[in-house]
C-alpha cells in the first residue's frame, strides 16, 4: 500500500469500524435502558405496528372489564332484592295460610291482615331500592341492559329486566290485595303460591346472567394477559442476550480505539524517510 499524507485509508477504514462498533453499542445500550428489542417505528416499522394494534386492543378490554363488572353488580343487586321478594312472599303464604282457617276470631283475623299489607308493602321499598349506579332491574318501567363484549363494541351480553312490581306478570299479588276474611285469604294462597314460583324462575334467569357475565370477564381477563404476553414476544429485548452483547462490543469499542490510534500514526513513518 503506499503511502500519502493526504489519505490514510487504514485511519478511515478504522474510523468506520470504530463507528459501526459505536452504533450498534448504542443500539444494545438503548434496549437495555428501554427493555425493549423495538421500542420505535424506527427499530421496525411492521412489528411496532402490529404491537401497537395490539396495544390497544388490550386497553380497549379494560373498558369491557369495567363494562362487565357494572353489569354484575346490578344484576347481583337485583338478585339480593328478587331473593327479598321471595322471602316476603314466603312470609305473606304463611300470614294468608293462617287467616284461612275458619276458626279465628275477628281480632286475630284483622291482627293477620295487618301483618300481611306490611309484608305486601315491603316488596314494593325491595323493589324500588334494588338499585345500582341508576340500573333497576326490577321495578316497573326498567330496561334491558348490555354490556360490551369485546374490544370493539361489536358484541354485547344483555340481560333483560325480571319486573318484581305488585300487581305484575311475576309478582301478582295486588297492590291492594288483604287477606280480611276467609274467601280472600283462601284465594290469596293461590295467588302467593303463583308469584313465588314466578319469582323463583326470574331469578333463575338472573343468577344464568350473572354467572355468564362472571364467566365472561374471567376469559377477557385470559385474552387481555394472552394478547399483553403476545406483544411482549414481539418487542421486549433479551436481557441476557443484550448482555452479553454488550461486554462484546465493548470491547470491540476498545480494540477499535487503539485501531485507529495505530492507523493515525502511520503519516508518521513517512517523516523517519526524510531524515538524515
């Protein structure tokens, strides 16, 4: 090779290494402050893609989560209210049972009547109050209500609303039904006996609600893992890989150092020609 002031090509051959060596250090050393392999559109503009698509569909889930668990706790709501009604129901059989029986005397008979229109009116307080967050499924007038299924609002579980009112096609008992004399205590029974049984079925159906809602939130909260795990595959960086990479660079830094420090010696040695 000969040799000239003006060029050194080892010098710049060694300069290029040096900062070949440098780029890829920086590169490892960013993975290892970041933890991440690609933590930019620069690092790989198609798997960052993929992994943010992915990102926000894992954060979309957690507005179906908060979905689900609204729609649960109404439904349980509705179901400590429903499983009151039925409990009153059991109350006012017995109450009307009671006041059929022929042989009673007016006071017991009106003390019993008594005992039942506050039983009856207390279902009426468990169904106004079995309210959460504005959501009653058991009063008159309520509605359906659908939680989101999935991330993008495609797909909803909706449960529709068992009205336990007086007077309804579940409760039939009137809002001013007695059970003052024989024939209307005797003709009450029947129509308690009518209204537990609806309401045993209604909140058969709402409890199937509530486990569904249960089970569906349990497997979004597998997928959001499974979806938050699968992008941690596509973009976290080998800790131990980087590493060990990096103690090699290192030290390919340092030999890249003395490399040029050689290199640039060289004009040098053209000087040792010119002396006498």
């Amino acid at each position: 090779m000969a040799l000239s002031v003006n060029t050194n090509v080892g010098a710049m051959v060694a300069l290029q290494n040096l900062n070949a060596t440098n780029t890829e250090l920086g590169q490892t050393q960013n993975r290892i402050n970041t933890g991440k392999r690609i933590a930019n559109a620069k690092d790989n503009g198609a798997i960052w893609a993929i992994a943010q698509g992915q990102r926000a569909s894992s954060n979309a889930l957690n507005a179906v989560r908060d979905s689900l668990n609204r729609g649960t706790s109404a439904i349980d709501v509705a179901l400590a209210g429903g499983e009151s009604v039925s409990d009153l129901l059991s109350q006012m059989k017995e109450k009307a049972l009671a006041a059929s029986d022929s042989s009673l005397d007016t006071n017991a008979r009106s003390q019993l009547n008594e005992d039942f229109k506050a039983l009856r009116d207390q279902i009426s307080k468990a169904v106004t109050n079995a309210d959460f967050n504005g959501v009653n499924l058991l009063k008159t007038g309520a509605t359906a209500i659908a939680a989101l299924a999935n991330s993008d609002g495609s797909s909803k579980l909706t449960v529709n609303p068992e009205v336990m009112a007086l007077s309804g096609s579940i409760v039939t008992v009137a809002t001013t039904g007695t059970i003052g004399t024989v024939t209307t205590a005797a003709a009450m029974i029947t129509t308690v006996n009518t209204s537990i049984s609806n309401v045993s079925s209604a909140l058969a159906r709402l409890g199937t609600k509530a486990k569904a809602y249960e089970t569906h939130n349990t497997f979004i909260g597998k997928l959001q893992d499974s979806i938050d795990a699968g992008v941690g595959n596509l973009v976290d960086a080998d800790l131990a890989k980087e590493s060990a990479k990096l103690q090699a660079l290192q030290t390919k830094q340092q030999l890249g150092v003395q490399a040029l420090s050689i290199a640039n010696q060289t004009p040098q040695t053209i000087l040792s020609l010119f002396r006498g």
